[in-house]
DNA sequence: CGTCTCCAGGTTTTT
DNA sequence: CCTGGAGACG
C-alpha cells in the first residue's frame, strides 16, 4: 500500500485538503488537469485507511470507463481487493436497485433494458397500432421528447400533446414486456425510494460516504437520485467549463443546487494545472474565456512554455489523415514516443472512417473507443435479443427482431394474427403465440428440443406459421435450461450453432461471404466477452441475467483488453477525463464544432457547450497538440472506391470554414502547418513517379508499375 | 403468405 | 458500406 503518511508533501494545499476532508458535504471544483483524479483515489485511500468500511462507500461516476478507471488506481493504490466497494455509473447502480425491489413498481425483476434501438422501435410498433400516420412519426423526435418528459425536462402542452397517447402506450408496453428503459434505471429508483421510503433507508443506512465524480454533467434526475441517498457526508467532484452533456439532461446548476440542499459546503477550488504545458493551458484559456456563463477560474500551470500549437488546413479528410500519420510517425521516431501516446479527437463519430482508413493502410495500429457500440451491431444485436427473450419471455421488442431471424416462416400477417391476439388479452406476443399449443409438461423435462408441443386446431394459422411458432419455441425454451448455471460462454457458442446462425448470415449476403465472416467474428468476441467476464473472480454471480443487466450499459470499450502500444481515436465526448501526451484535433471546422445541428437548436446556449467541449479537447493535451481543419469535406465519404475521377467533380465535397474558435485561440501560441509544403511534396512525388516511370518503361518493359 | 430485390438515406455527442 | 422499408414475385 502506497504511504499515506507522506500526503502533505505529495499533494498541494488544496489537494490536501480535499483528501483529508472526508466529513460533511464538499464540493470540489476540479479544473481540468487538476490531480482530480488523484484527489479521489487518495481521498478513498484514505478513507479506507482510517477505518471506513468499504462497503459503506458509493462512489458514483458518469461513464464505465471513469468508474473503471477510478477502481483500478484505488486497487493499484491500496493493493487490496474492493470486494465490497461500490464505484459504479449511476445506470449501473440503478439497475442494482431495481433487480433488488423493481416488483415493488409492478415489473419482475428478469426486467429487459432497452436501449434506444428497442426504444424506437417499441415506439415505432405502438405509434402503428395508434394508427398515427407515418409523417407524423419521426421516430428520432419522439423518442427525444418521451426521454425530456419522462425525466421532467419538458411537459405536455399544446405542441406536443398529440404524442401523449402514444406516450402512455409505450410506457403500457414497457411494462407489459417487462421492460424499461434508460431514462427509467434513474427515475424508477427514484419512485421506489419515494414509495418504499424502508428501503431507501436500507441503502442510506449502509452508504455512509457518497462521492459522485463529473458533477457537472448530471442530471436533476440524477442528482435527485444522489440527493435521496445521502446523508452527510456526500463529495461532489466537478468542473463546470467541461458541462458537456446538456443535451441529455446534465445541469450543471446542480452544482448551486448542491450548495443550497447541503448546509455548510465545504468549497474547494484545484486550479493547478499539472497536465498540460502553459501554451496549451493560454490556448484552452483563451477559448473558454470567451463564455459568459461561468464560475471564474485561473487555471496556472508550473510546467514550462512548452511547443507551439499546430495548426493545419488540409485540403480535404484524406489529406487531413495522411497528415495525422505524417506527424504521429516522425514524432514516434524523433521522440521515441509510442503509438499509445497519441490520441486523435473527433467531434462525430462519422470523421473516423477516412482517418481508420488511413491508419489500416499505413498498417499504424489504433484503437476507437465508442463508435457505433459493439453492441448495436446487428448481428449482435440479434444474439443477445435471443438471450433477452430467453430470460424474458415477454419482450416483445426482442421478440420480433429474432422470430423469423433466421426465416421460420412467419410473415407479417402471422405477426398481425399474433398481435391481435396479444392484444385482446392484454399478454405478451409469446403468450399469445403459446396459447396455441398444450404443452406436454411430462415430455418437456426429457426431451427439450423434441415434440413437448401439441397443436391446438386452428384455423387462424396456416400450417407453416404453426411449424414456425413451434420451432421458435422450442429454441427459445431449450435455450433456457441450456442456458441456466455456468459456463455461459460455451452455452452460448452452442446456442448459435443450434440456431444455425452463420447459415443465416451467409444466406444473408450470398455475394461476400466475408462479410458474413466478419459478422460471425463478431459474435465469437462476444461469446469471448462473456468467458472473460464469467472467469473474472470479481464477477460473483455469473448467471445469464446478471450478464444481460450488465452489457446493456456497457460500451465496447469496457470489455476489450488494455490496448497498448496503439493510437487513440475517438469523440471529444469519449475523452473526458484522459489525457495524452499528443493530441490530434481533427474536423475543426464550423459546422462540426460548433456542430451545424447543435447550433440550429440550441442557439447561443449550444455554441458555449461546444465551446466547452473544444475546450475539453484542447486540455487532453499534455505537451503537444495539433488542429486541423479541412477546406473541403464530404459529407457522408463512403462512396467512391475506384481512385479514378470519372465521375463529376461535385465529389470533392462542400467548402468548409475553420472553426470560429480557432479565432480565439491566441495567434501567439499558434504555428501554423504549410499547405503549400505539402502541395509541393505531393508534386515533387508525382514527378519523381513519373521519372521512374519514364526511366523504367525502356529498361523493362512491362514492369514499371 | 412469406421472401426476395431493389432503393433511399445516413441523423452529434452516450448511459 | 449498411440498414430498413416498400413493393414485386412465386
């Protein structure tokens, strides 16, 4: 265990402080760069070491990745194990909350989580059975609206009240399926605690010490939901400049709230900055100065000047990427730097193909995090629907997607029947599909993928829809003795097989059977996902439920392995909280930050977030950081595979302008990158080439290449 | 009644 | 490229 007893030379005054201060409410304004970081780990350092049981510590983070990361340097750092530590997301630790006592609140506690996907579509569904026409239905819109009215963000009035019907018919088949979804793993907590006030007391009585890190980006749900909870002595962590999450309800005006329902705050500011050098820090300054709304703050540093920032406007996205791996590579070399120190950063997660693109052609190995989660792809997507099913029957939405996937022959219009059905008895599609067969419980134990099923007559289904029906749940009922007890991960890898899953795919996409390949690959690291989590000694109750609860919250990011010795891509957003020696600001172009939709919504409000995001960007940096951005860029840049321009010339993509923060950084730390440079350097290439080839055709003919 | 094929559109950030 | 939807086909 790391020596405590040495804190006072380790950590500055106000550092100290925060750590020694375990008692009482404290908030502490971390800037970013701060030690913040530091700060918590120590403080539950010590904390620990001063007797306080482990268990009685909540510590409450915004993503996996920071409550990651906080437990293993709290591990690394007191070299115990933290088998009864709670560091969890507030999601994660709500869905802890509900599989406890979600029965209270009418749901079973085999509850399905739907992520946005199934939100859409559960909406989609009720929206046509409302028989609300199909422009009216901008599913995008909706599922918005019902997420700012479940969590009180917005109210029904005039303009919206068309959709309340609706509304109430989702929220009907979110529990006649059994399921909730994101906004719910915060609010229904919420109305149990209120309800049940007993079991709120069962949790307030064993967290004694509550911390909640990035509390800025909370939530009024969310910070209810910690207001509920705690008693005295509740630690809240933040820095308002990087508030990046509004969009999804996150307040940073919790942070006065917070002084006012906690008497006595203790306020600390860490305003030393430890990261970045002071080129970096004057640049972040000068961007975020330009913000109205905001605690004062001087952010210093002790570090040295440091080098210029760079900045770039290549002609388009390619050339921006060649860039990027231009500079990573002569810096690797000249600075003997490894590929994990770089990180490059993008506003959208639409920007990383043409620079992964490069990164795989120049064979430079990276890593995204976040992206299209891992598990929305589809292929995924349609196994763990299978899983869902199997542990809840009556999730209609994960129900459809895998009822005739692969084809069993049931169409639209059994569905139709089916849905009638279902509707007349206010019962799940399941129940309803069950309702025509008898089961024969004797042969059922014995033989789980024989003929258990008799058919009622029925005149309503026509032979091959019964086969189907049958077929569908025999899979899904083996699945579930199959899928009972240990071993998870074999069970599942059989379970794919049983289901004839890559037949499915290769009849899918009969032209590339790569494809179908790449999709199985993808299922293989699933099922590895699994393994690693069920033989993890942390993972102590390893059933398919708990797997299922767990991953809906998860990212791809959580379960791969440490990558070391690759580049980091990913979203500013995915940034929060890291910091990399080289920093890559890629797209900053208006219109991508401040992003163009952004701005169109949100007005001047929104134009600040962005602020505060490139802000965030530019203080991931520690020595050196790079902008770019591009005159030219394609919208959606897939098309286009054959190099040569035959097509019309539009293709080059639409004019951009650099980003109107660009302009507030100051032009004394800035440096720029010569285009021009690098349009000589292509010439020169080309007419190098062109020398060869003049020089080769005759010595060789037909090798020159 | 189910499946196959062709077509359009791509939606900012994440739990 | 990838997905989801509409409409034709068998």
């Amino acid at each position: 265990m790391t020596d405590l007893s040495d804190l006072k030379n380790e950590l500055n005054p106000e550092q100290y402080e925060a750590v020694m201060t375990t008692e009482g409410a404290i908030l502490i304004i971390a800037g970013a760069g701060s030690g913040k970081t530091r700060v918590i780990t120590y403080r539950i350092a010590n904390m620990l070491n001063k007797g306080i049981p482990q268990s009685a510590i909540l510590a409450l983070t915004f993503t996996n990745k920071a409550a990651k990361e906080m437990e293993s340097r709290i591990k690394e750092m007191t070299q115990k194990k933290l088998q009864n530590l709670t560091v969890s997301t507030f999601h994660a630790f709500g869905v802890k909350v509900l599989r406890q006592d979600i029965d209270k609140l009418g749901w079973r506690d085999n509850f399905s989580i739907y992520d946005e996907t199934d939100r859409n579509s559960l909406i989609k569904e009720t929206g046509r059975e409302l028989k609300y026409t199909d422009e009216a239905l901008d599913i995008y819109k909706i599922g918005g609206l019902f997420s700012d009215i479940k969590t009180g963000r917005k109210t029904w009035n005039s303009e919206n009240s068309m959709y309340k019907e609706l509304y109430e018919g989702y929220q009907e088949g979110l529990k006649l399926f059994n399921a909730v979804d994101f906004d719910d793993l915060i609010t229904l907590p919420i109305q149990l605690f209120r309800e049940h006030p007993d079991i709120l007391q069962k949790y307030k009585d064993r967290y004694k010490y509550i911390m909640v890190d990035e509390f800025q980006d909370t939530s009024h749900q969310q910070y209810e939901f910690m207001r509920l909870l705690s008693d005295k002595n509740v630690a809240v962590v933040g820095d308002d400049d990087q508030s990046i999450y509004s969009w999804r309800g996150a307040d940073y005006l919790n942070i006065v709230n917070f002084e006012k329902d906690f008497p006595n705050v203790k306020e600390i500011k860490l305003e030393q900055n430890y990261r970045s050098t002071g080129t970096i820090l004057e640049a972040a300054n000068g961007v975020i100065q330009h913000n109205t709304n905001r605690k004062e703050k001087k952010l210093w540093s002790g570090n040295g000047e440091g080098k210029p920032i760079e900045v770039y406007y290549p002609d388009n996205e390619a050339t921006e990427a060649d860039f990027i791996i231009e500079c990573i590579n002569s810096i690797a070399l000249t600075e003997k730097r490894k590929y994990s120190d770089f990180c490059v950063l993008m506003r959208s997660n639409s920007q990383s193909r043409p620079i992964e693109e490069a990164f795989l052609s120049e064979n430079i190995p990276y890593t995204m995090s976040g992206g299209t989660s891992f598990f929305q792809r589809k292929e995924i997507k349609d196994i763990i629907s299978y899983l869902r099913v199997i542990s809840n029957h009556d999730d209609d939405v994960n129900l459809l997607r895998i009822i005739n996937t692969p084809r069993r022959g049931i169409g639209r219009v059994t569905l139709e029947k089916l849905n009638e059905i279902a509707k007349e008895n206010s019962c799940s599609l399941w129940d309803a599909m069950k309702s025509n067969f008898t089961v024969d419980e004797e042969n059922a134990e014995v033989d789980l993928f024989g003929e258990v099923l008799t058919e009622i007559e029925s005149d309503d289904f026509s032979d091959d829809a019964m086969d189907g029906m049958r077929e569908f749940i025999e899979i899904i009922e083996g699945g579930k003795n199959m899928l009972g007890g240990h071993g998870l991960a074999k069970k599942v890898k059989a379970f794919v097989d049983e289901i004839r899953y890559y037949d499915h795919l290769l009849g899918e996409s009969p032209k590339s059977p790569k494809a179908a390949q790449y999709k199985m690959m993808n299922i293989e690291s699933l099922i590895k996902s699994i393994d690693v989590w069920e033989s993890n000694p942390d993972t102590t109750d390893a059933t398919l439920y708990n797997y299922l609860n767990r991953i809906t919250l998860l990212s791809r990011d959580d379960y791969e392995e440490e990558d070391t010795g690759k580049v980091n891509l990913m979203t500013i957003h995915a940034s929060k909280g890291l910091e990399f020696p080289v920093v890559f600001i890629a797209g900053a172009e208006d219109d991508i930050i401040p992003h163009a939709r952004a701005v169109e919504e949100g007005g001047d409000a929104a134009v600040e977030e962005e602020r505060r995001l490139f802000y965030v960007a530019i203080t991931r940096a520690r020595d050196k950081l790079y902008i770019s951005a591009c005159q030219r860029r394609r919208r959606h840049s897939f098309a286009q595979k054959d190099g040569d321009a035959q097509g019309p010339v539009q293709d080059a993509g639409n004019e951009c302008k650099p980003s109107r923060f660009l302009d507030e950084i100051p032009k004394s730390l800035v440096q720029y990158h010569e285009p021009a440079k690098v349009v000589e350097a292509d010439e020169a290439k080309k007419i190098l080439d062109d020398m060869i080839k003049k020089f080769r055709k005759p010595i060789v003919p037909g090798f020159a290449r």
